[in-house]
C-alpha cells in the first residue's frame, strides 16, 4: 500500500515538473503525449489524463481530471488507479527559487485496485524501483565521488509547507484469490498545517467493509529529512472503532468446532469496540494505553497501560481483563528482548472467582461437581512468575481455596526432558470441596427403567464386541521426565479424615516415581509409606511398605473403604507389590505379606458369644457385635487372595483362634474360627492356653452381608467336657460359669450323654458278640469231640 502511494506521488511530481517547464500561454494538454511516454518508460504502465487545467495567478494552481493507471497485465480490473480529480495549488514566489512549496493538495475519488493471485504474484511487483546498490553498479567511481562529494549540497525540489493536504471519496480494494475480498471505502484524509519545524495533524476516518474507524494523529515535528529516524519520531495516535465486525476477516479467523462454537459463540458473528492511544518521544520510549472489547456470546472487556522501549523491552504498568462486567485478573510486570528472546517478569492478580460463575464457561466444570454435595465455592490466584520460553520460574504462588491458602515455588523447564521442581506449602486445607464425586449410592442403586434398558443394551453391546475394556494408562512417557515435589502441610481433611503434620517428598527419574516418604498423623496414630512406580515398562508395575503405629481404624476403612465394621486401635506392617493401575488389576495382582495387630476392638456384623449361646434352650438379647482386647496375626496376598493362618483374638468372654482368606475382587470372607470360653474377665490379653467351652464357627460371604455358621465338631465338643467341672468337681465361677449357669452346661451335659451311652452300647454290643463266637466255637468243638468218640461205630 505505501509503495503504491510512492509511485501515485511520484507520478503526481512527475507531472507538476513537465507542466511547470511549459509557457503559460501554451495549452498545457498539448503535452499529454509526452507525460503518457514519460510514465510508461518510467513505470511500464500506459496513464491517461481527461483534462488538464493550468492557473497561474494569484497562485500556480494545476487540476488534473480523470487520471487513469492502467493495471499490470493478466489482472482482473482494468485499472490500478483511478483519480476524479488531482487539485494542486503551489506558492507563487519559491517557484522563482526552482522550489515547490504546496499550499494544497487535494485528490477526489481516488479509487486503488490491489490484487494478488494464488501463485502469491500481484499487480504492484513490477512498479518498484530498481534497488540502490543494482543502480550504484552501472555508474562509474568518478561519477559516485561527484555525487556524494554534491549530495549535501542538493536540495529537495519539494518543500512540505502546506496549508492543507486532503484525500476525500478514497477507495481501496484488496483482492485475494485465496481469502477473499476487502474494501476501504470513504476515506477521509486531512492533513492541516503541513511543515517541517512543527507537529502536524493528521485525521483520518474510513470504512473497512462498511465498519466506520477513525484514526487523529499528531506527527513531529519532521525536521531536516536527512536526519529523519522513524523510531524517534514524535507521534501521537489514537484509534477508535466501534461495532467492528469480524465478518469480512472470516477467511483469516481459526476455524472453532461445533463445541466451541456452541460455548464461546460463531468469531464470524463477533463485535469488536476499540479504542487505542499511543505516544512515541524523541528518545524512541513508546506509550500505549487502551480498551478491547470482543462481543461473542460473552463480554470480553481489556484495558491496558504500558510503555516500551524501541520496541525492545515493554513495561506493563497495568493490564485488566473483565469478563461480562467482572473483574477476573489484573497483570503488570516486564518483558525484555521482545524481537529476540523474549524473556518475562510478570505479577498475576485473579479477583475471587465463584465456581458457579465459571460454570457459565465451562460445562465440563459443572459436570465434574454435577453431583458432590458440598463443592468448593471460590478460587483465587496470585503469582510472580519469570522466564523466557524454555523455563517457567514460579517465584511466588498464592492459591486461595475457599479462603484456605496454599503457597507454592518452583521452576518448570520445558522440553525433551521436562523438568520440574515445586514445593507447596499450607497451614489447613480442606481437600474433599475439590474431589469431584459421582452420584450418592441410593441413586445408584435405584436403577429406573431406562437404566435397567441402558445396562442391558450396554451388556448386549459387550457381548458383540461394541463396548471395550478398560485400558491400562500408558505412563512410559514419564521415562524422560525429572520432577522433584516436596508438600508439607499442617492439616488436610480429605475423605472426612484429617492429616496432622503432613509430608511429602514425590521424585521422578528415568521413568521411576518415587513417594519416598509419605508421612503425616490420623485417627490418633502415625503413619509412613514408601512407594515406587515404575513407568518405563508397559503396564505399569509398583511396590509399597506402609507402617501404621497405633492408629483408630475404623475412621480409614470407612474413608478407603466404606468399610465400618472394624474397629480398634492397629499397629500394622505392610510390604506390597502389583501390576497395573486399573482397580480390578490391582486386585488381581496384588502380592505381599504382613503382620497386624488390633487392641481394644469391636467387630460388628458377628456376634460370636451369640453364635456359642446358640446351644441354649433359650436365646437372648444380641448387640450383634463382638468385642476384643486383642487381635493380632500375620497374613499373606497371592493375585488378590489374603490368607492368614494364626489369626488369635482375645475378648472378655473367650479367646479365639483361626484361619482363613479374604479375597479383594470381589471382597469377600471365608474364615473357620474356634472361640473358646473362659472362665473370668481376669487378663483379657492373657493365655492361649485357657481352658473353657469352644465352638467351631464359620464366617463367610461377602463383607457387607458376612454370615456366621456353626461348625458341629465331635472333637471340639468332647474336649470342652473337661471344662464342665473343674478338677474338685465344682461348678465352673466367673463368667464361663455364668454363661453355663443359663442353660449351656444342661445342653452340654445331654450332648454328653449321649455320646458316653453311645459308647456303651457299642461296648455293650462287642461283649455280646463276643460271647456269642465263643459259644459257637464250644459247641463246634463239643460236636467235633462226638463225632470222634462214634467213629468206631460207623457213624
């Protein structure tokens, strides 16, 4: 555009030159030929002027009518430019002095065709001149000396001291066979006052496919041209716009999807209100201040103050940004070496942002928090952050959750190797606003019939194949990656447990993440694990010691687990190992070993004294409960499989040993238990050896619907007969003796007897056939003896 305009000057001069060099009483049109042959050997291109009208008093005046360029050859529009009218009034006097002073200046119309093809060829190429340094070859050195030994010397013909310079009707037309059409239309252009030693004022107003701008500057003053530098120029300029639609830039606007489109709202059909100032000084220091708004479906509101030097480094004093009238951050901050390797130093302010808000711009936002009964409420954000574009220096970082603060620092190096180091520090946070939930269990269990339809059309789609299990997260991506994260936290509630005194050390190296410790208090007691994952093999296998000391269980098994049943103080060991990240695969996988030790528990569920009082003739009130003082063993994991086999518990009323297994997928019992009762309260943890009535149980079935079934076992039952009266043959005392007091001894005792009389009549049985076979072996031997005493006789 601006070469085009040098050529339409260059042409306009070319013309004033020729015009003035003739007699005034000679008709100027006459030399149309030779100014039509003088533009074409300088331009390639034929022009055409309707009329030439020439004034000499009291001004030189010139009027040039229907000026016509033609266009480069091969482009659409005939012309290049058209010109109504080229007005041009000229003083008097300097032109006595071989000097051009204009005091006006005035184009009528001009209308200016730009076109550029697919092959990124256009019709303005051909009109720049022949570079400095091609012309500088063709003349020889002394005529070079003769030049610059004369070129301090040679004066502009044109002198800018004008009155008034004025474009009025301006049209431009870009053409662009890849992206379409634009217009400039009614351009406006006045220039007041034109000279060197003083600002001149410059406005300028047009339409850009029918979207008004205007433009008021104030430029200079120029000065001597030989020492003219653009960059310490003094300008003012402000730029004002207003309902500016970005519909005609469609061909240059990002293509959104369906989904943003439906979000953000069509940049087709967008509305832009602009308004911008900005000051240069003569020691190259810019000053720019102003305010965007981007009408979308929502109100994107910027304001901005900064100031720059030579383009080279930039202070933003202030930069606000407000989304539909509400604040939401302010920056301020530097950035230096911004043509070169622009590096940064910026302060960050977010104002407290409610998340039902921000819900308005992004669904899935809302989705995540759809169903948690109490969601966190607002977020807010402060950071001073530097770097350039390899690394991210977080200086400062304040996070304020729900009025809950976390602090931060750390860098972040980007690139094959993404390096990372934080440390996160907080005093309270309360963790579970921020876990997004699923929908409450009574929903879930509530299936409507569209959802029985749904599960069976889902079940149809599985078994054809149509719907695919679920994959193993792909982690080896990590094995580049080096992170370094180090927590530390006074307090955090999460899943309604709270951690005392938290800390965290979280490292990756070659593909290897290390949890190396984890350590903070809950429910009373201490606990530290280690755990390692390792990402650079497919799928992802880990490992895992965990040391619980004196720790409430109940509280984590209801969290972890929702498994509430067990309660006690525990101290217990773990060493773990497993493959894949997947529920259902850590299950299956998982393998280890332990050792636990429960005190002062109650498991509910199972109420084994009711189980034992089962032999009485009358049942009695159940809590439905078993407490203990103890509970200890040692246990072993194989693919999912728990097996423990010297499980012992002591309670109040008995002491129990078993074995058994718990199997993880689905979580289920299958444990064979033999509680024997004792006969006082006195050492609750006391002696294996206790001797009392014992019962053979079998706890089975699934952990929240655990049945209890007793085990007739002949050998248990004659071994408690010895506990029915002790060595004096007294009656047991305590509570063994309370217990068989209501009814136990009496059923015992029948049990018994049944078994001694069983007993005596198998006896009882042998004898008879006993003394059966020896009276059959006497009379064979009687009739033996007979028959040898008659042989003789015949018989």
């Amino acid at each position: 555009m601006f070469k085009v305009l040098k050529v339409l000057f260059g042409l306009i001069v070319f013309i004033i030159l020729a015009l003035l060099a003739a007699p005034f009483f000679i008709d100027v049109n006459d030399y149309k030929p030779e100014i039509s042959k003088a533009v074409h050997d300088a331009t390639g291109r034929n022009v055409q002027i309707e009329h030439i009208q020439l004034s000499a008093f009291p001004w030189v005046g010139l009027t040039l009518k229907n000026v016509q360029l033609e266009n480069a050859p091969g482009f659409q529009h005939q012309h290049m430019i058209t010109i109504d009218t080229v007005d041009i009034q000229l003083e008097l006097i300097p032109l006595l002095n071989k000097q051009i002073e204009v005091k006006r200046f005035l184009l009528d119309t001009p209308k200016i065709w730009l076109e550029q093809r697919g092959d990124a060829s256009n019709n303005w190429q051909d009109l720049q001149p022949t570079p400095t340094h091609a012309k500088a070859a063709t003349t020889t050195p002394a005529v070079r000396a003769n030049k610059t030994k004369s070129s301090s010397v040679v004066r502009s013909p044109i002198a800018l001291n004008a009155d008034l310079l004025q474009l009025k009707n301006g049209q431009v037309i870009w053409s662009d066979t890849a992206n379409g059409k634009l217009v400039v239309s009614d351009i406006q252009l006045t220039i007041k006052d034109l000279q060197l030693t003083k600002p001149i004022q410059i406005e300028l107003s047009a339409k850009l496919d029918k979207n008004p701008f205007e433009v008021n500057a104030e430029v200079g003053p120029l000065g001597d041209f030989n020492t003219l530098a653009v960059n310490k120029l003094p300008v003012r300029l402000q730029f004002k716009t207003q309902g500016f639609s970005l519909a005609p830039f469609s061909a240059w606007l990002p293509d959104l999807e369906a989904a943003q489109v439906e979000q953000f709202g069509d940049l087709k059909a967008a509305k832009v209100d602009l308004n911008i100032s900005l000051e240069q000084h003569k020691d190259s220091a810019i000053a720019s201040s102003g305010k965007l708004q981007l009408q979308l479906k929502d109100k994107l509101d910027m304001a901005w103050k900064l100031n720059a030097k030579a383009l080279k480094s930039m202070h933003i004093q202030d930069l606000d940004v407000s989304i539909n009238d509400t604040q939401v951050a302010n920056i301020s901050g530097n950035i230096k070496n911004i043509t070169q390797s622009p590096s940064y130093e910026l302060r960050i302010e977010t104002a407290k942002l409610q998340r039902i808000w921000l819900n308005h711009f992004s669904p899935s936002l809302q989705a995540l928090y759809l169903h948690h009964p109490e969601p966190w409420e607002s977020i807010k954000l402060g950071a001073l952050i530097a770097g350039d574009a390899d690394i991210l220096d977080i200086r400062d970082l304040q996070l304020q959750l729900n009025d809950e603060h976390v602090q931060a620092s750390g860098n972040l190096a980007w690139g094959e190797a993404p390096d990372i180091q934080l440390r996160i520090t907080t005093n309270t946070l309360h963790l579970d606003p921020w876990l997004p939930q699923s929908e409450a269990k009574q929903a879930e269990n509530t299936q409507t019939t569209a959802e029985v339809q749904n599960s069976s059309e889902q079940n149809d789609a599985e078994q054809n194949g149509a719907v695919k299990n679920d994959v193993e997260p792909d982690l080896t991506f990590l094995k580049p990656w080096y992170l370094s994260l180090q927590l530390s936290a006074k307090r955090i509630d999460v899943i309604n447990l709270q951690l005392d005194n938290l800390r965290l050390t979280l490292s990756t190296e070659k593909g290897v993440v290390r949890l190396n410790p984890l350590k903070f208090e809950v429910a009373g007691g201490r606990v530290s694990e280690n755990f390692t994952l390792y990402t650079n093999t497919y799928p992802a296998t880990w490992k895992e010691s965990m040391k619980l000391n004196g720790v409430s269980v109940q509280p984590i098994l209801k969290a972890v687990a929702d498994f509430d049943k067990l309660s006690g103080t525990a101290t217990l060991n773990t060493s773990l190992s497993g493959k894949g990240l997947l529920p259902a695969n850590i299950s299956k996988n998982l393998n280890g070993n332990g050792h636990f030790v429960f005190e002062d528990g109650q498991f509910e569920g199972v109420d084994i004294a009711k189980e034992v009082r089962k032999f009485k003739k009358q049942d009695t009130p159940s809590q439905n409960t078993t407490d203990f003082a103890q509970m200890q063993g040692s246990f072993r994991i194989h693919k999912g499989v728990l097996t423990n086999n010297d499980l012992y518990m002591a309670s109040p009323l008995f002491r129990l040993t078993g074995k058994g297994k718990l199997y993880l997928d689905p979580l289920k019992l299958d444990y064979h238990v033999r509680p024997r009762l004792i006969e006082s309260l006195a050492g609750q943890g006391g002696s294996r050896a206790d001797r009392g009535i014992e019962v053979p149980l079998h706890i089975s079935g699934p952990i929240d619907n655990i049945q209890v079934s007793v085990e007739f076992d002949k050998d248990a039952l004659l071994n408690s007969a010895a506990a029915i009266n002790n060595a004096a043959g007294k009656p047991i005392g305590g509570v063994g003796g309370k217990v068989l007091d209501q009814g136990f001894i009496k059923t015992r005792d029948e049990e018994i007897a049944k078994a001694k009389a069983e007993a005596k009549r198998k006896a009882d049985a042998k004898i008879a056939a006993e003394k059966a076979r020896l009276q059959a072996d006497a009379k064979k031997k009687a009739e033996e003896k007979l028959k040898n005493m008659f042989k003789g006789f015949g018989f």
